[in-house]
C-alpha cells in the first residue's frame, strides 16, 4: 500500500508540472514563424508531370489483397510478445501491470493458429491497429519524462476507413483479427472489419480512385444515415460525377453503399506535386493535435508524413525509422552542426526531404530568413531542470526551425534537432546512399 501511494502522489506532481513543464515562457517559433505553408511555398519546385514512383501507389496499397499467406513469420509477428515485459509495464490506472496479464494476453493472441484462416478483408471505420488483442493500453514508467500518457505502446497504428486487409487469424475469444496492412500489422477489432471474397477485392481495385482532400468530411448513404468519416490519407473508388459533386463507394457492414461528396473535398486521381495541392493539404494538417500511433484519430510524426504524401500516390511505410530509408538517402552522421545545416541547405529539396532523427522525422521546407524550416507533428521540447528531465508540450502539428524551444529557460540543448539529425533522404528520387 505504502508503494501504490507512493506512487500515486509521484503522478500528481508529474501532471501538476514536474514532468509535464507548463513554463509560462511562450514557444517563440510559433510565434515568430507563420503557421501558413503558403509562406514558405516559394521554395517548392512544383512537378509538370507524374513522377514515376506516383504511378506505383495503387499496387502498394493493395499488396493485402495479393498475399496468400502471412508475409512474416509467426516468430517475427509476436514481436510485441518478447518486447514488453511486466517489470517495465503500467496500465490505464498508472500502476504496474500484473504480470498474470501477459500470460492472459498470449493465451488470447491465439499465435497457434497464426495463418490458419488467411482471407481478404476491408476496414469499415477508422481502426485501431493494436500490439496485443485488447484495447486496454501499456505504458512504460509514467514517472520518466516522454512516458505515460499519451504513449501508450499497444497502439501500433491507425487504419483508414475502406483499407485492404489480409487476415491472419482470430483470437482464442474471437472478439479480434491478426491483421496485416501494406504497411504494419497487429489486431482490430473484429466488427470493424468486413472479410471479402477474391472476386470481391478484384472487383474493388478494379475502379477508379480519388484522394481525399478535406480532412474528417462526414460520409453518408443515401437515407442520410452516417457512415465513415473521409479524411486526409484515404483513397476510394468513385463512380458518377457531376460538377458539384463525386458519387464514392465505402462499406458499411457487409456491403458496398454510395455516397455523395464534394468536388471540392477530393481529387480524382493521383495529385500531382504542385504548389497549391501542397498547400490545400498542409494547411489542413497544421495545428491538428498530436495522435501517438493514431490515438483518437489523430496523427503523430510518421502517420502525418506518411497521409500527407499518399494523397500525392507517394507511398511511404509507417515507421520513422523506415520513412527514413525511402529514396535517396543522405547520411549527416559525424557532421557538426555547421556542417549538416550546409548539408541540407545545398542538397535538400524542399517539400520533397524528410529529416531523420531517431523516433522521429521533419519535412524540409526549404530556408526562409536565414533559418531551415520544418513542418512536422511534435509531442514536445525537451526540457531539464535541477538534473531532472521533462518537456515543455507542444502537443500538435507545426512549421518551425531546427531551434524549436530553444528560447525555454530549462531548455536541454543535448536533444536539439540539428544535434541529433542523423540523416536526410529525397522521396522523389532514386534510391541510393550518400555518407558525408
């Protein structure tokens, strides 16, 4: 009891302030720089034509639908499995896990049948793609700076609403599908899904796409009844259109169903790199609340990098790590700050860059008045106090420099983005490696 207590009241001077910084000191970026992309845009070479890798999107986005089997071992798909341990794990009410839990939860896991049933399926809502089959969440020690709340670690990821899937297999309750996406794997909920025949998945890919362009626009059927929400990243199957408006195609429980949205809201086809689609979709993106893995439909780093270019047909995995080895990479290890600023200044391409650090990656805007800017989704700044670490919450989407917090009185300058920069890579350009 004397533990439990002691950690109780640890937690409520972590988010009263301890950890948590709520330092009255404004973050200065967000002021001084615009958070408007059309700012910033003059940087941008736009692109006359499709580039070739925007022709290749749609065969990325339905690799689901031409598995026949799980893509991974059964070893390499219980990863969650031998990463999370009780000792390190705290759950919902901020106190350890008991370890009785992860016997539970790999007796539901089911990885016996791993494989077994292997049909095709599609999302229904906007899913939760889950470590564990269960919605309850696993934090690592809340009394650590950057642990707890939101990082919750049995969130892998966040699915759009009408995505392919391949299933592996059910849990031992049946209440959750080991799925795989083209881009990560983990549980859903059973009801969100609707299992399709071979010939239904032909028939789906089949038709022509559009990219949403309007975040979360409500889609209803024809009675006016909700169906799904279209957001930034989505790609579906559209049929008439009219000057005003596009008639789409979701599921909704077992079948397809029409619905009626805005010219406006979506682009048939794969957009081209322009300035004014960069702008029409970074605008909406700017400001939206940090999502770690998709939280509450929302996005973090990766998942907003990786939504924004798929509206242009550039696919790009899930992972930080993984987004950083699309295209042509260029390596910053070993380069002192001067150095990697010269670096990204003369070899980047704005709008077209991601800046890789670990855990986490930064769009390059290009430079405007003398400093590199960046669009990226941030939790927050790292901060340091009397030998004691702690952030300063940011908590969103923004454009800033490479100093972000740097103006903070308890500023911890070992974690600076420069600093820790460790590579840069092209997603336009042919995939090949540079070392300083």
């Amino acid at each position: 009891m004397k533990k439990q207590l002691f950690v109780f009241f640890s937690l409520i001077l972590i988010f009263g302030g301890c950890s948590c910084k709520k330092s009255s000191t404004p973050v200065a970026d967000l002021l001084n720089y615009a958070q408007e992309s059309r700012v910033y845009i003059e940087n941008m070479q736009p692109k006359k034509e499709l580039l070739a890798l925007q022709r290749h999107y749609k065969k990325a986005y339905f690799t689901p639908w031409h598995m026949s089997e799980p893509p991974v071992a059964k070893f390499e798909a219980m990863w969650a499995f031998r990463r999370y341990k009780a000792s390190e794990s705290y759950g919902e009410n901020l106190l350890p896990i008991d370890p009785s839990w992860f016997s539970t939860m790999a007796q539901q896991a089911n990885f016996d049948s791993f494989g077994s049933v292997n049909r095709y399926a599609i999302t229904r809502h906007f899913t939760h793609l889950r470590a564990f089959p269960t919605h309850k969440p696993l934090f690592s020690n809340p009394l650590k700076a950057g642990e707890g709340f939101p990082f919750d670690y049995m969130q892998n990821s966040g699915i759009h609403s009408n995505e392919p899937l391949f299933v592996s297999h059910y849990s031992k309750d049946g209440a959750w599908v080991y799925v795989f996406t083209s881009y990560a794997s983990g549980w859903v909920r059973r009801h969100n899904i609707t299992l399709l025949t071979q010939e239904a998945t032909q028939s789906y890919e089949a038709n022509k796409f559009l990219h949403v362009t309007h975040e979360h626009f409500p889609l209803h059927d024809s009675n006016g009844t909700f169906l799904t929400y279209a957001r930034i990243g989505m790609m579906l199957p559209y049929h008439d259109m009219n000057g005003t408006h596009v008639t789409v195609s979701v599921y909704h429980e077992k079948s397809l169903v029409h619905s009626v949205i805005p010219r406006t809201s979506v682009h048939c086809g794969t957009m081209r790199l322009t300035r004014e689609n960069m702008v029409l979709l970074l605008n909406q993106l700017i400001g939206r609340k940090y999502g770690w893995g998709g939280l509450y439909e929302e996005r973090d780093c990766s998942s907003t990098l990786r939504d924004l270019f798929a509206s242009f047909g550039i696919w790009l995995p899930r992972n930080s790590s993984k987004q950083a080895n699309i295209g042509r990479v260029i390596s910053l290890k070993g380069l002192n700050k001067h150095r990697k600023r010269e670096r990204i200044i003369a070899e980047g391409v704005p709008f077209e860059t991601i800046l890789y650090r670990r855990g986490h990656v930064l769009l390059y805007l290009g430079v405007y008045k003398g400093k590199i800017m960046v669009f990226h989704d941030t939790w927050g700044v790292r901060t340091l106090n009397n030998g004691i670490s702690g952030r300063k919450i940011i908590g969103k989407t923004v454009i800033s420099t490479l100093d972000l917090g740097k103006e903070q009185p308890d500023y911890d300058p070992q974690y600076a983005h420069l600093k820790n920069l460790e590579s840069m890579n092209i997603i336009t350009q042919e995939p090949r490696t540079i070392t300083p």
